[in-house]
C-alpha cells in the first residue's frame, strides 16, 4: 500500500514534495536469510568470534527446523519524492 502526504513545507520553497510507502515480504532460504540478518547486529558483532558462529547457526537451526528452511521478512521502506514546481 502507499500513502502520500505534504512533507514538511517544501511549497514554500517552490518544491512539491510526497512520500510513499511501500510494504513487501521477502521469502528466502533460512540458512542464507537468517545469518545475514543477525550477524550485522551490533551486540552480535561485539561478541567473539566462536560465540558469535554457535549463535548463528543456532539460529539458522532454528529456521530450518521449525520453519521448514524458509523464512519470510515483512518490510517497509519510505520513498520520498520532490520535484521543483
């Protein structure tokens, strides 16, 4: 779905700006969506390096056998656009 609003007071500065925001689902493969996801975590990236794997592949263990090696993501991502008048 997309929304659009007024963005600030841009028309005051002769520019017409909008924002939208779009709503999708990512599916993917657990092993490679579920330890690319949390190793850019920033507690996760602290931590050492073999603590760090066993937790990975905890994880992804975890996708793979409760949910069948699939995983799916829900995002929303805002765009905004601005176009001089």
């Amino acid at each position: 779905s997309c929304r659009r609003s007024p963005v600030g007071r841009s028309s005051d500065a002769g520019v017409r700006a909008q924002w939208r925001v779009r709503r999708y689902r990512v599916r993917g493969d657990a092993l490679a969506h579920v330890g690319k996801l949390y190793e850019d975590f920033s507690h996760i990236q602290r931590m050492a390096a073999p603590a760090r794997e066993r937790l990975l592949w905890q994880l992804m263990k975890i996708a793979a056998t409760q949910f069948g090696g699939r995983v799916e993501r829900n995002v929303i991502s805002p765009i905004y656009l601005a176009r001089r008048r």
